[in-house]
C-alpha cells in the first residue's frame, strides 16, 4: 500500500533500520512534526538488544501489507510532559549504552529533548495496541523470535 500521509503529516509511516542487524522498527506519526533521523534501535527480537543505532529509510512511499507497528510519534501536550519524557529517554539510553555522565552533561541533553519539542518535535511511545498500515484490526499478534509471550 502507499504511505497514507507525507513526513511530518499525522498519518505518515515510517520505518528505521538497525545499524547492527538490519532489523526494521516501524512508526507512524500520531500528530504532525519532526522526526529524528535516527534512534536507538527497538525492533522486535533484534540481536543487537537495543545498543545499536537505526537510521531512518526516509518515509518509504510503498510500505509492505505485512507490518505490525509498535512505535508512534506524538507531540507532547505542555512543557511539563516534555520535560518529563525528555528526562526518562535520557536515562534510559544512558543506560542501554551503559554510559556514565556528570549531571551538567544529563541536564543539557535533557534540554536539548526539551527544546526539540518546542520547535515542533515529537517524541516516541509505544503504541497501546500494535497496528497496521491499513489500519486493520490485528486479532493476533506473531511471537517475536527469542522472546517469551506473555500469559
């Protein structure tokens, strides 16, 4: 199917690919923004365990009929949420990365987050459901390759 919207339109998919593996984390856009040409690498069942980085292939315009999404961009409501998300998403690449830094370096990267949601960017959640690109239903969803399902 297409991508049902442009970059920065809510509605536009997008998928990044582990710098690592290979393996595709795929999103879509709740509101309309800026996306970041890489993150940190969250496909499902990839080997790289979320160390790796993952570039962006740009808004495909064809996307397969197979994705399950997991991942969405949405935009923040106040400054109190982004500042809020901004500071757990620093830590926690801090941690996967297993890097220590001093708290003026913590703080100016979590500013930085701030300020890229004050210029109309958005930040990454995983989704409450998983999706698709039609926006079909999904009644069941494939186990990932080396991970327990949850009961």
């Amino acid at each position: 199917m297409q991508n049902p919207a442009a970059a920065g339109e809510a509605g536009a998919i997008n998928v990044y690919v582990c710098e690592e593996t290979g393996a595709k984390t795929w999103t879509r856009e709740v509101d309309g923004g800026v996306t970041p040409f890489m993150i940190r690498c969250r496909a499902a069942g990839c080997d790289c365990g979320g160390r790796a980085g993952a570039t962006s292939a740009m808004y495909p315009r064809e996307i397969p009929d197979n994705v399950i999404g997991r991942w969405e961009w949405y935009r923040p409501d106040s400054r109190v949420e982004a500042l809020t998300h901004a500071t757990k998403a620093i830590d926690d690449v801090l941690a996967v990365i297993d890097r220590k830094v001093g708290a003026a370096e913590r703080q100016s990267k979590i500013l930085a987050t701030v300020d890229h949601w004050a210029k109309g960017g958005l930040y990454m959640r995983q989704s409450a459901e998983p999706w698709t690109p039609g926006g079909g239903q999904i009644t069941k969803v494939p186990k990932v390759p080396g991970k327990r399902a949850k009961s």
